[in-house]
C-alpha cells in the first residue's frame, strides 16, 4: 500500500509540474474578409526610389476575422462605409467597398457586440476605416500610434485620422482601449503575438498567428504592399520613416524564417486568394 501511495503521489506530482504544457490549444480559426479594393493609378507612389512610373495595379483591402477559443478578433477594418457609394476617385486612387464587416459577419451569425477585440495594425483609413462600428470592443493599438494620433501636425502629416476611432477615444480619455508596447503576446498562449513594426507609420504592427492545423501565418499590415514591392524592399513614398520600415522588414523576414510562417501581405490579391473563399476558414 505504501508504495502504491508514493507512485500515486509521484505521479500527481508528475501531472503538476507537466499539466500546463499539455493544456490543449484553444480552438483557432481565421477568416479573411473582403474589405475593400482599389486601383492604383499611379504605382510610382510605392517606391520612393523612384520605381513604377507609369504604372498602375489593382489592391484588395483585407480584413481577418479570427476565433480564439470563445472570443473573437478583428484584424483591421477596412474601408469607411462612404466608398459603399464608389467606385470613388481621389487623386491617382480608385477605390470601392461592396460589403460592409458586420454584412459579412452576419453570415456566420454574428453581431458588432460579438466581436471582443479590434485590433489595427495601423491608422491609415483603409485598414481602420470600420472601427467605429464595433464601439463594444476592446481595441487594440501601438502605442506609438496612439501618441501619433495626439500631435496633430505628425498625424495630418502621416494621414492618421484620429476620426476614425471616436467610438472608443475622445479628447485624451482612452475607452475600451488596450495600448500594447512592442511585441505581445496578446493571450499569453503563444497563438496571437503583436510585432512591432513602425516604418509605415510611427505605430505600425503585424500580427503573428499560431493556427492548430495551419501552422504560423503573419498578417503583415502595410509592411508591404505587393509582392514585387516586398522582393525588391520598396519603400512607399508617403512613408513615416524609410529607415525604420527597412528595418521592420528585416525584422519580419526573420521571424518568417524562424517559425516557417507563411507570409500574408494584406494588399496583395494573389497572398488573399490562396486564403480559403469566405466563409471558409483555416484553423
């Protein structure tokens, strides 16, 4: 009997100390919506060496919807509702929404107050445009964005438009809103990382996904814009700082190369067709 109890003892002790590490994953699962498209009539705006002069090239815009375990997160937003009424033009830019988030949400049967987290992975109006309409939600956001948004000569400079957020900042108080410094691991669970990459913008982000079934993808903001773009590591002309976006590239190449990561570049229409058709998933 004693020994029966001492293996008995050995063994919970056992299942104690290894417990957390055998906790199953909490179910995963990431929808790509279509936010948005648009026609770049003048690509040469994409490199600010100088590049694609007179060309042009066809953007989507990219949401991605993403379930961790009974919680659901938004990456980005999209497009404001105003481009339902386009094709509109604006400069050298022809861009058009044909289906708003929450349509799209809806067909899986849920509601703006379903979705926990919107997280941004920075301020330019085709990735936030859309935020306002999930006023329940924790949003989540870079501090370097946020301070960004505060000076208002830095922000009308880099075209951050602090409207975009009135649902859940006004003025300097901050609701419903959780800053995130660098790189976080958003659940501490490995499956939801921040990356800090700014460049772009003073507060720019990736997000690195851990799927069950998939494996890593990295959801890559407007780190880059198309494929070509992110081979030759153009810098678009209207970016923050060129050094720093040279910078974050690198650093997003190494955790590729790291966790075998299949890159998304979120503007890229060739990166979103590979994705499973909405409403469809990976998991």
């Amino acid at each position: 009997m004693k020994q029966l109890l001492s293996g008995l003892a050995f063994a919970i002790l056992s299942f104690a100390a290894t417990g957390a590490s055998h906790a199953a994953p909490p179910d995963m699962k990431m929808y790509r919506l279509d936010c948005g498209h648009m026609t770049l009539g003048d690509k040469s705006v994409m490199s600010d060496e100088g590049l694609y002069h007179g060309q042009s090239y066809d953007i989507v815009m990219s949401c991605y919807l993403i379930k961790h375990g009974n919680d659901w997160l938004l990456w980005d937003t999209g497009l404001p509702k105003k481009y339902l009424a386009g094709p509109l033009t604006e400069g050298s830019f022809t861009t058009k929404l044909d289906r708003t988030i929450v349509d799209q949400i809806g067909d899986l049967g849920l509601r703006p107050d379903d979705i926990k987290y919107v997280a941004v992975s920075h301020s330019h109006f085709d990735h936030s445009g859309q935020v306002n309409e999930f006023p329940n939600a924790t949003l989540i956001i870079q501090r370097g964005e946020l301070d960004a948004m505060a000076d208002s000569k830095k922000a009308s400079a880099h075209y951050i438009d602090a409207s975009l957020y009135n649902s859940h900042i006004a003025g300097t108080k901050l609701d419903r809103v959780r800053v995130v410094d660098g790189d976080v691991d958003l659940f501490g669970d490995g499956t939801l990382t921040t990356l800090q990459t700014p460049g772009h913008t003073p507060g720019s982000m990736a997000l690195l996904l851990k799927l069950n079934n998939a494996g890593y993808y990295v959801l890559s903001g407007d780190q880059w814009h198309f494929t070509e773009n992110y081979e030759r590591h153009q810098v678009p002309s209207w970016n923050y700082d060129h050094n720093e976006t040279i910078s974050s590239g690198k650093k997003l190449d190494a955790v590729i190369a790291r966790t075998h990561a299949t890159l998304v570049i979120q503007h890229e229409p060739v990166d979103n067709q590979k994705l499973p058709k909405f409403p469809r998933f990976l998991d």
